[in-house]
C-alpha cells in the first residue's frame, strides 16, 4: 500500500508572513524613546512659559532634552530601527576618522517596514519644527531663543547627515563643517557660549524690570 500522504502546498504563504512580520513593530521600547525626547523637547520650547519664566531654566531643560534626543538616537535607535550606525574615533595617527556601518545581506531583512518609517518621518518633521522656529525668531527679533534653535536644528540634523551617510555609503568624505560640529571639544564650547548668552539675556531682563 501507498503510505504517502497529500500535504496541502500554500504558495505565497512564507511571502505574506515576511511581508507581515515586517509591517510590525519589534522594537516598541526603542520606538518611544526615539519618539518622546524630541516631541517633548518640541513641547518644551512651545509652552516652556506656562510653567517658569525663568529663561535660565527653561534653557537647561530643552538642551537636556535635546541632548538625551541626539544621544539616543545616534547610539540605540539608530542600530535597532534601521539597523545604521555612526560613530568617531581617533586613530594610532591622532586623527579623527568618521565610520558609518549599515547591515549587508540578509541581516538587512531584519529591520522592520514600520519602524524604518517612523525612524526616517520623525528625523525629518522635526527638523523641519526646528527650521520653522529659526525663521520665527528671527523675524520677531526674539535673539535669545534662537541659541536654543540652532542647537536643535544641528543636533538633529548631525543624526541626518551621519545616517543618510549610513545609507548610501562611505566612499564621500566627512565635510569638515559636520565633523568640526560633531567633535565633542566644539560642542561643549558651544554649549558653554549658550549658557553665558542665556545668562547674559536674564540678567539684563532683571536690570530692567
């Protein structure tokens, strides 16, 4: 007797599964933290006078929050959602050299659909937020706000840069602007030169009142 047994063949079945494993989203811890330090670092800046018009105060928070943002970003999210990582270190030479790794060939199926979307759609909406708030501070003269401007529209925009490098590749060198930005001596120098104008501004706001 024939001791075979007809299996039923679904063709396209393992597609469909792929296709829907990677719509969803593995990683939902790293997804709000890639979410929340920049939404609430936005939030700060919007209704920061609600709760203190201390400027000194409301300074110290959107920069931490900004901080936390950039570093998240550039060591955790980046590797989980997009599978890209970017980083500096300085070489036997003493020079400053600029790696960029994304995931090769089958490891780069692991990265889901969603989460790539909500990784590259968050960088871009809010640098354009931090773009839209420069020229608001501009055209309203507003000169104290805008410090805390351009550290957000280069904090964020350094993670775009670094990661569209991922992306396409390394065989394009650095430009020297980003990696003079993204040395941490030029960073806190421009952090220390933030505080002191913040001061400054406060301290003038109290002479006149």
């Amino acid at each position: 007797m024939d001791d075979t047994e007809d299996v039923a063949l679904n063709f396209g079945e393992e597609e469909d599964q792929e296709i829907q494993r990677r719509k969803n989203i593995k990683h939902p811890i790293a997804v709000f933290f890639h979410l929340v330090f920049r939404v609430c670092s936005i939030l700060a800046y919007l209704f920061c006078g609600w709760f203190s018009s201390s400027f000194i105060l409301n300074f110290i928070v959107i920069i931490l929050l900004l901080s936390m943002d950039f570093w998240t970003v550039k060591n955790i999210t980046g590797r989980l959602l997009v599978g890209l990582r970017w980083w500096n270190h300085i070489d036997e030479d003493g020079k400053s050299q600029w790696i960029y790794e994304s995931r090769k060939g089958a490891a780069k199926n692991l990265v889901s659909t969603a989460e790539s979307q909500i990784f590259w759609l968050s960088l871009i909406v809010i640098e354009i937020f931090w773009v839209v708030f420069f020229f608001g501070t501009l055209f309203t003269f507003n000169f104290k706000w805008l410090m805390i401007v351009i550290v957000g529209i280069l904090l964020n925009g350094a993670n775009i840069y670094g990661y569209i490098r991922c992306k396409l590749g390394t065989r394009k060198s650095i430009s020297s602007i980003a990696g003079s930005f993204l040395g941490a001596q030029v960073f806190r120098n421009m952090l220390a030169k933030a505080a002191t104008t913040a001061m400054t501004a406060n301290t003038a706001e109290t002479t006149t009142k």
